[in-house]
C-alpha cells in the first residue's frame, strides 16, 4: 500500500549544543532522547586542521609574517563572507500524519537512515563532521551539519579553502535566479533523492500545488476550493515548522546568554587574578634589582681586592749584597708567598660564593621574568576573550530584539497564547497516553480523539493565523 507525504528540506541553525541534547528544549521529549541516532560527532576545530593545515602551510610559504594565516579556523570564524559550517534539516510528513512512535514514523525513521548512509558518498566536498536523527520531538527528523570546501583553487587565497557556492559548483550545481541558486538547486536536488528512496518503501511524495489540467465550471471550483484547502493544511504545517523554530532559537538564545554569563564572569574572575600576579611578578623583578644593587658593592670590593694582589709582585723584597739565596727564599721569600696564598685562596672562596649567589639571583630573575611575560601573555588574551564574549552577547541582543519585534508585530498575546497553547496541547496528549496505558485503549484510538480536537481547536483560531516565510517543500 502506498501513502503520501509531504518531503521537506531546510537550512537549518546550526546549533550543535542542541543536536547533541547539551539542553533540553521545551519542544524535546527527554524520555524519547534514548531513540536518537548519532551518525558522526566529530570536533569541528579538529576537522578543520585536517582539511586545511596543509593548505595553510602552502600559502605561508614566502609571504610577509603580517601576510600569513596562523589560524584558519579563526579567520574563517571572524570573518564576514563564509560560515564556520551549514546545516540542512530533511523531513518527512508532519507531526499529524507522520508523528514519532507511529508505524508512519517509523517507517520514515527506515527512509531518513537509509538516505543518511550514502550522503557523504554522493557529496564528497561537503565534509560531515556532525549528524543526528531525532525521535525525541514531534516528527522524526534529520540534522545535517558539513564545511563546503573547494580543493585545487586556482583564484586567490589558499588552494584549499571553504566555499559553499564552489563546493556546489563542483557537484554541478550552476546558480541562476535568485530564487534558482546553487543551494536551493542542490536542495531540491536531495528531496528528490530521499523521495526515491521513501519510494521504495511504499511512500509517494507529495508536491502541493502541481499543475492541473483544463477543467469545466463546476470541476475547476471544486479544484479550487480543494486547492485552497491544501494551501491552508500548507500554512498549518509552516505555522508548526515556525513554532517549533522559534521555540527552539528561545531556549538556544536562553542557554547561549546563560553560558556567556558564566563565562564573563569566569574572565572576570581571571582577568583579576592575571592582574594581581603581573603586580606580583612587578614586585618581585623589583625587589631582585635592588638585591642586585645591594650586591654590585660586594663585587666592587673583590675587584678592588684583586687589584691589590696585582701590586704584591712589584714590592718584593730586593736581595741584599752578600745575602745568601736559601736565607733570601726562607726568611723573605717564603712568608711573602704565604701571606698571598692566604689572599688569594680567600679571595677565590668569596669569588665562588659570589658567583654562585649572582647565579641563582640570575636563575630566579629570569624565571621571574618569563612568568611575567607568560601573566601579561594570559591577559591579554583574557581581554580579547573578553572582547569576543562581548560581542557574542550583541549578537544574541540582536536575537532577542527580533523576538521581541515578532511579539510587537503579532502581539504578546498571540505569541504567549501560541506557545502556552502548544505547552497545554503536549500536556494533554501525555495524560490521554498514561490513561489509554490504565484503560488498555489502542493508540490508534487515542491518535483519533487528538487529530479532532486538534482541528476544533484550528478551526476557532484561523481567524487569527498570519503567513510565515517557511520549509521549502
């Protein structure tokens, strides 16, 4: 038997945080989490270094050291023509036909895991370093994040280097329009691939909208109103798409404002902490100049100590007229030998002493000021930490002023009564699930009571539905 449904293909956010499940969102069913498929969970810096460090290296050669790249992953992070990575999300059906835990679900869960198994293959220059199939939510669901990168680039820049519309190019994938780009091209592209594989297990694509052919009066209005009929269960289904969107980006916003605010406050933290060990360390190079000046007499004085034991040799005593040499060596020569020696083992001692002292005030001067340098390096990275952290909490301001733009331009009221009405309706459909298990009803049954409701429930509110920009179909 065959059935239809819809395929729906995406750009998504790309938050990785909530595709690995670091949160739970209020649209995530944390019991369900367990039903997830991770295909691939690799460190994007990681898969960086393997697909550029080369490339890096290449373009380094010969160029001025302002001129070299030193991190790619940071250029490309804080630059403004590429993204880090790209997401695409791939569905099949919606919550009402096609809803997780039913045979529909899961025989779209088979489809979605067969499609996953050879993307990689088909698409060798979108490289997947992380990939989930979720079950948790409403409709089971694919999120795909890769880098595009091009290789064998004779333009500027590195041989190697990320390029979504390039990496498309070399899979064939020529822009036009603006609607007809490379990306809606290679999307469109995709949905036609898992549509024949949703094909060969028993589901037709279904592709609202589709030419019809000349028809009488009566029939053309019967087209029309079933044709206005599908257009209304389409907004319905970019209404659902679009809820579950906006609540996803609030708790991501939530959690991302959160763990800048821990993070800020743990460079604040260190911030100070560096401050306080470069005074320290000032201190200490301080104290080791003046311990130097104190030493500077001390060997002032064993200089002029040496000096001394020079002039001994001129003031040797002259040999009398008749004076024997053995009375010469034994009554002159010999205490004056002994007199120096004396000196100069004494001499010889302190200058060992001293040198060993000068030595390891050198050492710890040294030492002291490698760590001070080591504590200024740290703070200055702190700050430009700091500096980043700052304006990812601009980015997420901006986020949070565009949610509140939707709530001016739809009013609190509707976007409050939206969510708090969807929140009501996963509460009921869990009640109606913990009866049917006390009452032995089917969930087929259940299925039923929760699609009429839902329709009552559509048909009050459709006074106040507004159209939304979203998923392609």
């Amino acid at each position: 038997m065959t059935i239809k449904r819809t395929i729906s293909g995406m750009i998504g956010s790309g938050s990785l945080a909530h595709n690995r499940r670091e949160f739970i969102a209020e649209n995530v069913d944390s019991d369900r989490v367990k039903l997830n498929i991770c295909y691939c969970n690799e460190n994007l810096k990681e898969v960086y270094k393997e697909l550029f460090d080369e490339a890096v290296q290449r373009y380094n050669v010969g160029k001025r050291k302002d001129r070299q790249i030193a991190n790619y992953y940071e250029k490309i992070r804080q630059g403004k023509q590429e993204k880090l990575f790209h997401e695409v999300i791939f569905q099949i059906g919606n919550c009402e036909d096609t809803a997780v835990g039913t045979s529909e679900g899961n025989l779209a869960v088979k489809v979605l895991d067969e499609y996953m198994k050879d993307f990689q293959k088909r698409n060798p220059t979108l490289r997947v370093f992380s990939c989930y199939l979720h079950q948790d939510e409403a409709t089971p669901h694919l999120h795909i994040d890769f880098v595009p990168y091009v290789t064998d680039w004779k333009g500027k820049g590195m041989d190697t280097k990320v390029s979504m519309k390039q990496a498309l190019k070399s899979l064939g994938f020529q822009g036009g329009t603006k609607r007809d780009t490379e990306l809606n091209q290679w999307i469109n592209h995709e949905k036609k691939v898992l549509a024949e594989i949703a094909k060969q297990h028993g589901i037709e694509w279904e592709q609202k909208g589709t030419h019809e052919e000349h028809l009488d009066v009566y029939n053309f209005k019967k087209k029309e109103r079933k044709k206005e009929v599908q257009e209304l269960e389409q907004e319905k289904e970019y209404l659902i798409t679009e809820n579950e969107a906006l609540t996803l980006q609030i708790a991501e916003g939530r959690y991302d404002i959160k763990i800048l605010k821990e993070e800020k406050e743990c460079t604040i933290k260190e911030k100070e902490t560096a401050e306080k060990q470069a005074e320290e360390t000032e201190k200490q190079l301080k104290n080791l100049e003046e311990r130097r000046g104190q030493l500077q007499p001390i060997i002032d004085n064993v200089s002029r100590k040496l000096r001394e034991c020079q002039k001994l040799v001129p003031e040797l005593p002259e040999v009398g007229t008749l004076e024997r040499a053995v009375a010469y060596r034994d009554k002159k020569i010999k205490p004056l030998f002994n007199q120096m020696k004396g000196i100069i083992a004494g001499l010889v001692a302190q200058v060992q002493e001293l040198s060993e002292e000068v030595e390891s005030w050198k050492s710890k001067y040294q030492k002291e000021k490698h760590s001070c340098e080591t504590v200024k390096r740290n703070l200055q990275e702190l700050q430009q930490e700091n500096q980043y952290l700052y304006r990812e909490r601009e980015d997420l301001q901006a986020i949070s002023d565009r949610y509140d733009r939707v709530e001016r331009v739809l009013g609190t009221d509707i976007v409050e009564e939206a969510v708090q009405q969807d929140i009501q309706r996963e509460r009921e459909i869990e009640e109606q699930r913990r009866k049917e298990q006390l009452s032995g009803n089917s969930i087929l049954e259940l299925l039923k009571r929760e699609k009429r409701k839902s329709m009552m429930q559509e048909q009050q509110q459709g006074s106040d539905k507004k159209r939304y920009r979203g998923m392609e179909i």
